[in-house]
C-alpha cells in the first residue's frame, strides 16, 4: 500500500512539474556576466555605464504591446521584464555598509496584485539567485538613488529615444527612471552633436585644406539629412571660402565644437556592445542555429503544402505554427508573404492577397528563439512549377547568392558579397535584355546582401572584415515590379533568396540550407505530400 501511496504522490510531482514546465535553454546568468565583465574591460577609469530596459508600449486603451526586451540590456542582464536598469561601474564601489560592489540591476518589485493580472515579477530576490547579480534594488530605489553620477569622468548611455509612456500605473517605469537620470547627471540635450554634425564635424577636423573642396561637397549632402547644419555659421562659411588662411582658422574652430561639453557619452555603449555582439559565443550559437533552422524547416513545410488558392494571410500562418511548435516565442521581425508584384515591395508585411494564385511567392520570415533570430528568404512558384521567365530570374539570384557566399571568409572584407552579387546581377540582367549596359544604374535590386544576425534581425556590428563565429545573412534580390522599363514577360517577378551564413576557419557554413533553394530541388519539395493536403475547415460563408 505504502509503494502506490508513494508512486502516486511521485505520479503528482511528476505531471504538476511537467504542467508548470518553461524552456530552461535560455542563455545562462554566467554568459550575461562574461559579457558584463567583457564591456567593463573597455571602460576607462573612473565611468559609469547606465543601461535601460525597454518599457511597456501601450497599443490601446488598457492591452499593450507584447513586451520585448532591448537586445543591448537583454545581452547584458539576462533580465526579461521592463522598467529595469542596469548600472556598471569601472571600479568597486564600497556603500555604507562597507559592501563592495560594481554593479547594481535595479528590477521591478514584486507585486502580488500586478503578478495576479500581468505574471509573475523576478524581483529582486530572483535577480540574485537566477539571474546571478550580487547586488540588486528595487526600480524604485533608483529614482531616489544617492548615485553621485556627477563625481564620475564618463557617463556612458544609449541615446534616449523618449518614446517612454507614462502610465501612472507605476512610480518606477522606465519613464520614470529616465526623468531620474536625467535629473541626477545634469542631462542636456543641447551638449550633443546630432550623428550627422558630428561625423561632418569630424570630417572637416580631419581633412587637410588642401582636400577641403570634397568636404564642402560632403557638407551640401548632409545638409539634406541635416537642415540645422544651415544654423552653424561657421560650417556655411567653411563651405563657401576659398581663402586657404580663412579655411584653416574656420576648421580650428569647427573642430574645437567636437570637445565634449558633459561627461556624457552616447557612443560608447553603442560601439562597443556592436563589437561584442558581432562575433558570437558558443551559447549564443546554440541558440542562433536552432532559429535559423526552425525558419528553414518552416520554408520545408510552406514548399509542401502551399496551392494557389491560398492566402497569403495562411501561408504566413504554416510558417509560424511551424515556429510556434518548436517553441520559438516570437517572429524576430514581421513576416512577409508576397505574391507576384506584391515580392517587389521589400518590406511588404500586409500579407492580405486572398488567393496567391500561380505567382511567385516571397516569403521572408524568422522565428525568433529564446532571443535570437533567423532571417530566412525564400522565393517559389504557388503550383509548384517556375515558368521560363521566373526560371531565368530565379538563377541569376541563386549564381549571385552563391558566388557572394564563397566571399564569408575570415579576413574578408564584409562588403565582398555585395559587390560581387551585384557584378553577376547585373551580367544577368544585361544577357536577358532587362538592363542595357553592364554598368547601368537600374532599380532591380536596391538593397545590399549582408547583414548581422542575432538578437536583433539587424544585429550591431562594425562591418569591417569577416571574423570566426560571425552569422551574417546572404540575400541578393531581383525585382521587377509590374510598369518596369522592360519586357512585359518580366513584370510581377520579385525574387530574394536569403541564407544565414556562419563564418569558420574552414570557410561558410549555411544555416538554413535545410531549406531548398535551387529550382529543381524546390520543385521536387513542393511536389511532397503536406500533413495540411487534407486539413478542411467549416466554410463560414455558406
Ligand atoms: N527581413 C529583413 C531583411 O531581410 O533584412
Ligand atoms: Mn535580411
Ligand atoms: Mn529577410
């Protein structure tokens, strides 16, 4: 008796265990401090970095948006919820206890009426023990912090973008944990150069008067970006003169505009932490290439049951089911499922053509896993067939992606791929009579091939050269909407095909080649039978 008493109570644990369960995959509490620690190596002496979790954003009246956490204070803290903030010191501090710590992760406080409506809070006591932190408060204690941030040579922050609602609902929003910022580091908005001054600014520092005239062209260009530059006297006239003693006096005094008028720095963090997440570790990989080939397998299962009578709207929906049975919380950007003339809108995320017919279909979409996300194109005919003309297109696109991807070497220079998907574009386009010269500046394919991935679609990097353990994608693309100034045969074909490559030192590796991507092998994947062939819902409209 006392054996099945016991295996009952087993049997309980068991499945109340197995009903609460929640990924544990996540990226663990040491990763995040490696990367805090890794930052705090590039810190000069005597600085402080303040980094701030995303806030709520309010879609209407009491549901908001679904959170996500900004990938730079995710990187470093591990901390999923909002209105946190995370402060790193060069150096150890010492508080009145005479506690020694460098770094503080202020968190929500737990709150049994706000975890009974909106879920359960970490608090400060899980900071500690699940997130690894010797020292966290309260969001609350930072707006009444003692933090002398005055006292510190350098502030580092990112720059604010002051989109932060104000609820009311909580003293400690990030709204409010902005304001109280701003207030203790004597913020100013007036002491920092727009990104456009600054660079112009610096250019002008930089270049010798003999050069200047390529300058004061770079500065009729910015101007465009940058009307206020019109206000900076002495730029205008720096632009104008020809007199080379008037030009120096002018450049000395432009270049002194560049000394920092606070110990606020609003590069620093950006930089940096594009430096370190370029190149990613071995848990960062783990969970890259587990999106990257749930994306893949979801283009698998798209090629097998996609029919011209579906929409665009369900296509889209195969994919992220697909995402969603793997356990991928998000999509790491939104999807995008266009038909015919509809694949030539780059950004296309309507999704809403009824019936996609016997188009090409583009579809680029990413599942985003514990953070991290793919970013998958691929381009296929609805009733499983490519005709002539989307053939032609479709294989310059592929000769272009794999030529580029030959280019993923270490040492490489990252604007290879680019350029030499744009060489074997254009001599296709030019043998097919779409372009007229090898060289002719034509609009078919308006986006560059690369790009970093991983916490965010469009990750921070430098983009210098190729490095070991970087994940960049491969997308060259051919677009030729409906009116382009071609053969008519053309029109409505848009074609991307999109790879997640990982730099090695023995060359790239593709990611998401689970996903077919030559004509022939598409064709022979949509011609497989779909678990979905026979999936029949009730017509609603009869
Ligand atoms: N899905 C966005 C991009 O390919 O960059
Ligand atoms: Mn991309
Ligand atoms: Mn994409």
């Amino acid at each position: 008796m006392k054996i099945f008493k016991f295996l009952f109570i087993a049997f309980l644990a068991v499945s109340f265990s197995g009903f609460s369960q929640t990924p544990t995959d996540f990226l663990s509490a040491a990763f995040h401090k490696s990367r805090r620690d890794a930052l705090r190596a590039k810190m000069p002496a005597n600085s402080v970095a303040v980094v701030f979790a995303n806030s709520i954003r309010n879609r209407a009246n009491d549901v908001d948006y679904v959170f996500h956490q900004d990938p730079n204070f995710y990187y470093l803290t591990g901390y999923r919820e909002p209105n946190g903030v995370l402060v790193m010191f060069s150096e150890n501090q010492t508080d009145a206890d005479g506690n020694i710590y460098n770094e503080i992760l202020y968190v929500q406080k737990r709150d049994a009426r706000a975890e009974q409506w909106n879920g359960k809070r970490l608090g400060v006591e899980g900071a500690i023990n699940v997130l690894g932190f010797s020292k966290a408060m309260n969001a609350e204690e930072f707006v009444n912090t003692t933090i002398d941030f005055k006292k510190f040579d350098r502030i580092f922050i990112e720059k604010f973008n002051d989109d932060y609602r104000n609820s009311s609902r909580n003293a400690a929003e990030v709204y409010d944990l902005v304001v109280a910022f701003k207030e203790k580091s004597a913020y100013n908005p007036n002491n920092f150069l727009s990104p456009v001054k600054k660079q112009v600014y610096e250019l002008v520092k930089s270049t010798p008067i003999e050069n200047s005239a390529n300058v004061a062209q770079v500065i009729g260009r910015a101007l465009a970006y940058d009307p206020s530059l019109k206000n900076d006297k002495d730029l205008m006239q720096y632009k104008e003169a020809t007199d080379a003693q008037l030009k120096k006096d002018l450049q000395q005094k432009i270049s002194l505009k560049l000394e920092a008028k606070t110990n606020i720095d609003q590069s620093f963090l950006s930089t940096n932490l594009a430096t370190l997440r370029e190149v990613k570790t071995a848990e960062e990989l783990k969970l890259l290439t587990k999106a990257v080939r749930i994306s893949a397998i979801g283009q698998v299962e798209v090629m097998k049951a996609m029919k011209p009578h579906m929409s665009e709207t369900e296509l889209q929906g195969i994919h992220e089911f697909v995402y969603k049975k793997y356990g991928a919380e998000y999509e790491g950007y939104p999807s995008i499922v266009g038909a015919g003339n509809n694949g030539c809108i780059l950004h296309y995320i309507e999704n809403n053509k009824t019936a996609v017919g016997n188009d090409l279909v583009l579809m680029d979409l990413g599942a985003e896993y514990r953070g991290y996300t793919a970013d998958v194109t691929r381009t296929i005919p609805a009733n499983g067939k490519f005709t002539e003309a989307q053939k032609a297109i479709y294989d310059i696109v592929y000769k272009a992606q794999e030529a580029g991807i030959a280019a993923y070497v270490i040492g490489e220079s990252m604007a290879k791929p680019n350029q030499i998907a744009r060489k074997v574009v254009n001599k296709g386009l030019l043998k097919l009579g779409i372009i007229k010269s090898i060289d002719e500046k034509h609009p078919y394919f308006p986006h560059g091939t690369s790009h970093h991935i991983g916490l965010d679609v469009h990750d921070p990097g430098n983009y210098g050269n190729f490095e070991e353990n970087m994940v960049v994608t491969m997308e060259p693309g051919i677009y030729i909407p409906n009116g382009s100034n071609c053969d008519k045969k053309w029109w409505g074909i848009g074609i991307r095909i999109e790879d997640d490559i990982l730099v090695t030192k023995n060359g790239p590796v593709n990611l998401s080649e689970e996903a077919p991507r030559t004509v022939q092998e598409i064709e022979q994947m949509m011609a497989k039978k779909s678990v979905l062939d026979n999936f029949v819902l009730p017509d609603l409209d009869k």
